[in-house]
C-alpha cells in the first residue's frame, strides 16, 4: 500500500459471506485488543457512525471493494498518510525485536535460577544437615 485512504473516505467492503458494507474509515493502524492483529484502517458503519450497536470495525486495505465517497485530504494529511505505513512498520519490527530480546532474557534467566536451585538442592543433599536449618 503506498497510500493510506483520507479519514472520513467511505468505502464499499466485503463482510464474508456474500455480504458487504458501507464503512466510513476513521482511523488508522488499530490493534485488536483481543489478537494483538493490526489492521490499516478503523471504521464505523455508515451512515449511522459511532451511534449504531456495532459501533467500530477494524480491516484490512485488501477487504475494501469499492471508494463510494473520498474524505477530505490537505497537504498535512497526504505526507501523514504517504509516509504512516513505512513508520508503522519500523516500529512494529522494533517493538517485535525488543519482545524476542526480553523473552531471550527472561529464558535466560529461568535457566539461571533453575540451576541455582539446582546447586542449592545438591549442596543441600552432600551438606551437614544442621547446615541450612
């Protein structure tokens, strides 16, 4: 994707099923709370916006079947949305190398105190046993 779509762009898309929607986009990047998933865009049902039941859906670019209506774009908002995907994923990419070096490390750490309590248990075995009462 080279370009995200302007907010308030409303857009035709593809529910599954045969169904499909008018959404109208309202944000952008959202992760879902439940799988950690990262989608491009987030939406609300158009035209009832925020006050309808289902009031957010998060998707994909690649779910969209149609631009029904362009939203609104300055010269801010066009370097914003140019330069916002490659941003996104340098940072996931950094957040994802700090997450494997702290499980690195708790791992390592896990080892460490496995095998100190390991060398305590066979001190513990050879010991005095007045030694560690």
């Amino acid at each position: 994707m080279d370009k995200l779509l302007a907010l308030g762009t409303v857009v035709r898309v593809n529910l599954g099923k045969g169904n499909t929607a008018s959404l109208m986009i309202a944000g952008y990047y959202p992760r879902s709370l439940e799988t950690g998933e990262v989608y491009e865009y987030l939406t609300v049902m158009y035209p009832f916006g925020m006050t309808h039941q289902v009031a957010v859906q998060m998707i994909h670019a690649d779910a969209i079947l149609a631009v029904e209506a362009e939203g609104y774009m300055d010269e801010t908002a066009e370097v914003f949305t140019t330069g916002l995907p490659e941003m996104i994923k340098k940072t996931e990419e950094a957040v994802l190398s700090v997450l494997k070096e702290e499980a690195l490390k708790t791992d390592a750490m896990k080892a460490a105190a496995e095998t100190e309590e390991k060398t305590v248990e066979e001190k513990k075995a050879g010991a005095d046993p007045d030694f560690f009462v």
